[in-house]
C-alpha cells in the first residue's frame, strides 16, 4: 500500500538549484515511508492491522511528537502569566480511574494466556484466531492505549506549574513508550514478552493505590510508610523480565531474538535507573560534623531544626509538608520520571 506518491523528475521542474535539491530530498524522504510501510504491511500481524492506529506508525510517532511539544513548549507558556490549577479532585479520579485500568489489563493478561497454558520457559505467539489468543491480542492493544493515558501525569504538572518535574528524561521515557509498545503490538501481539505487560500492570495496581492514597493529603503520610518498598518491588520487576527475556539466547525457541533483545534491554536500562534512584534516595548520607557556632566543620552547611543553611541561605529541607501530588520524585533538585506521591524522595515508574 503506497501512502505517497513521488513525483517524478521533480529536480527538472524547480526553477532554481536550491529547491530542486529540497524536492529531491522530500522525493527520496517518501519513498523510504512508502518502503517503511511496505514492510509492516508485509510482516505485521494481520489481525492489528486495522485496528486504532495500528496501519503505520506515523501517528503513533505524530501523538508522541505533540506530546512533547505541548508539555516543553506550549504548557509552559500557557501557565507562564497564570496561577496553579488546583486538582486535588481531578488527581483523586484519575489515580482511582488508572487502579481500575490496571487491574483489569493485569486480569486480561492472566485470563489471555498465562493463568492457562502459556509458559514461563518459551511461550511463541500464537497467529491463530482463537477465543483465548484473539483476547491476549486485544489486551495488548489496551497495553499500548494506556501509554497514552500516561500522558496525563505530565499534562498535570503543567497545570500544576510544576514545570522541575517535567524533566527530559521523564519526557523522554513518556514519549518513546507508545512508539516502543506500538512494535510489538504490530509483530508480536501475545506469547513471551507479554511477560513485561503482565508484571508491569500489577505494579501499576500496586503504584497507582499508593499516589491514589496520597493524592488525598498529608493527612495520609501515616499509611505510606511503605513507599521505599515500591522501589524494590519495580527493581525485582525488572530483574524478573530481563531473566524471563534473555533465558532465550539460550534455548531453541520460535520467538524473534530482536524482540528479546528489545524488551530485554529495556530492563536493563530501568534497572540501573531505579537502581541509581534507591541509592539516592535511600543511601547512607556521610554525617556532616557541625561544629559548636553552628557551622559544619567543612564550612559548607550546617542542619537545624528541619532546615538546612548554607552560605548565608536557608533553605528547607524538603518539600512543603514533605507533600507532592502526583508529582515526580525530586533528586538533588530534579524529578525522576513519571511518579506522583507525596514525598521528597518518592518511588517513581518509568513504565
């Protein structure tokens, strides 16, 4: 299927060299979209191939591109003369709303393949027209739609003017991801490395309650003592589908390496992210000896009563409260992507 069509002798028809040389340029860049589409036509998996969005992977990247633009760009002039949207409702339904979208993409995944046959070992995709198959297919799909509902965590800090939270590399995570899950939604819908999908909606689950329950208030910081053990929950996550992914370099089984390598990396990647996360925020802090003038002995900053003071400045030593909505975790002034809780140093999910 041709979705342009190139001009033929377009350099003879402009009247000087430059835009001969730009038309040739836009000639050859459309071709290589046709071949591009051409080959998922080809090798895609019939059974997406009309569904929403799933023809070619220029929307996908068109919504991803926007995304970018509006939350860099376009947000943040917006807000520039205007005061902070206050959406402690809106953050309450939309936390709520994201638990229950959770908990039934993790029980489409069990009902789909892995509360039944698939296995843990080697499991191909199944191309076939089944019930239970056609049903992982679909859940795949609703997988790659919820990347998008994501989105709303940054659009939120943009109304909330929390513009040092949207950090590139939480810009970079959200915008990629739909791009990302769009591939094996085309290829590969359903078998192995809907493994990734299955562990990350029960997180999700597990996530989204706890900014669910901080979204209420301070008044809740008693009941999420238990928001270190969210990073070590996202960390086991990631080593279980690095485990579960690359354990196929080593056995015989009818599953694209390319996808194992894909899925695969990206948990290395997140690991190492998390990984250097927890030791931030968790971490053993050397001990600043504070001499009897109330100075630290290296000269650079001295604590007191919750505040720290350094050159002549005070600053307070956290965030307000120690509270932040749907926010990002802060590290040494930046936010970590994609988490919304009501801490300093917050669990974040970059999936």
């Amino acid at each position: 299927m041709k979705l342009f069509s190139v001009p033929e002798n377009c350099a003879s028809q402009s009247p000087s060299a430059a835009p001969a040389v730009a038309t040739a340029i836009m000639a050859l860049l459309l071709k290589y979209m046709d071949d591009i589409q051409d080959l998922f036509d080809k090798n895609g998996d019939p059974r997406t191939r009309n569904w929403p969005l799933m023809s070619s992977p220029f929307p996908t990247l068109l919504i991803c591109l926007s995304y970018v633009y509006l939350v860099k760009v376009v947000g943040p002039k917006f807000m520039e003369n205007r005061k902070p949207f206050q959406l402690k409702n809106v953050l309450i339904v939309y936390n709520a709303a994201q638990v229950v979208f959770s908990a039934w993409l993790f029980y489409e995944c069990l009902m789909g393949g892995w509360l039944k046959d698939y296995s843990l070992r080697c499991q191909p995709v199944d191309y076939s027209n089944s019930p239970t198959t056609i049903r992982m297919v679909h859940v795949c799909w609703w997988y790659y739609f919820s990347k998008f509902t994501e989105f709303m965590d940054t659009v939120f800090f943009v109304l909330r003017k929390k513009n040092e939270h949207i950090s590139s590399l939480h810009v970079i995570h959200h915008g990629c991801m739909p791009m990302s899950v769009w591939f094996g939604v085309k290829f590969t819908p359903g078998g192995h490395s809907t493994f990734f999908g299955l562990l990350n909606t029960f997180v999700h689950i597990v996530m989204y309650t706890y900014y669910l329950l901080a979204a209420f208030g301070p008044q809740m910081q008693k009941y999420l003592w238990w928001k270190k053990y969210l990073t070590t929950l996202q960390m086991v996550q990631f080593i279980a589908i690095m485990v579960h992914a690359f354990q196929l370099l080593f056995i015989d089984c009818n599953y694209p390496k390319a996808f194992v390598w894909w899925i695969g990396m990206h948990a290395v990647m997140f690991f190492f992210l998390f990984k250097e996360f927890y030791n931030q925020s968790y971490g053993k802090r050397p001990k600043v000896k504070v001499e009897s003038n109330g100075k630290a002995a290296n000269g650079s900053a001295a604590y007191s009563n919750g505040k720290v003071h350094a050159n002549g400045t005070t600053h307070v030593n956290g965030s307000s409260n120690g509270y932040s909505k749907n926010g990002d975790c802060l590290v040494n002034g930046s936010a970590a992507p994609h988490t919304e809780v009501n801490f300093t140093f917050p669990p974040f999910n970059p999936i």
